[in-house]
C-alpha cells in the first residue's frame, strides 16, 4: 500500500494545496511501518509551522485518518515576510518529501502541478 502526495504550486511557486493520502508502507505484516511514522511526521510539522507562520484565517485544513489536507486562503493579503517565511519552511518540507520518496518509492507517490498550467 502507498501514500499519495499531491502538491500544487500557484503563480509564484509557493505550495498552495497539499494532500496526503494513504497510509504509506502498510501492510497485512506491518512492513514500512516507519515510513508511513516519517510521512506523517514531516506533513503534521508542516501543519503546524503553517499554523505558526500565517495563522488559520490564511490555511484550511482537514485531518483524519491517512489524511493530510492543507490549502492556503486569500494567500495574497498576507504580509511578504509571512509569505517567504512559509515559502522557506514549505520548501524543507518538500526536500524531506522527496528525500523519503527517493528512499522508499513503492510506499509513497509524489504528483506536482502548478496552477500556471506548467
């Protein structure tokens, strides 16, 4: 069983939306356990930096079980220290992402689209 990770970037590059979904290296034997434990790791510090950095009046989220959800809103009121502290912070999280993905990728899928249509 693998998680998908879907990542979608607006005009500047910033990761507007971001789903996790599946719980990652699962199965009957409780094989890759650890990589669905660093998945959902690295997703949840990225929730929570989110949080921190431009607060829940610019994020919509939902959490439940093998499920990640965040999308930014009226991203473009926010001050541009907010947005390049969470465009900093996003782009750690993305090196992490991809880092795991090249490690274990029968676990985890990765798909990126950018709302410019590139």
């Amino acid at each position: 069983m693998s998680s998908i990770v879907n990542v979608i970037y607006n005009s500047e590059s910033i990761i507007e939306s971001l789903t996790i979904q599946g719980h990652a290296g699962i199965k009957k034997s409780g094989e890759g356990y650890e990589v669905c434990i660093a998945l959902s790791t690295l997703s949840q510090a990225l929730y929570r930096a989110s949080l921190v950095i431009i607060g829940k009046r610019f994020l919509k989220y939902k959490i439940d079980d093998g499920l990640l959800s965040l999308e930014l809103i009226n991203f473009d009121k926010l001050e541009s220290d907010k947005k390049e502290e969470y465009k900093i912070v996003s782009n750690g999280y993305l090196i992490g992402i991809k880092s795991l993905i090249k490690e274990y990728p029968d676990f985890i899928k990765y798909k990126e689209e950018y709302k410019n249509g590139t």
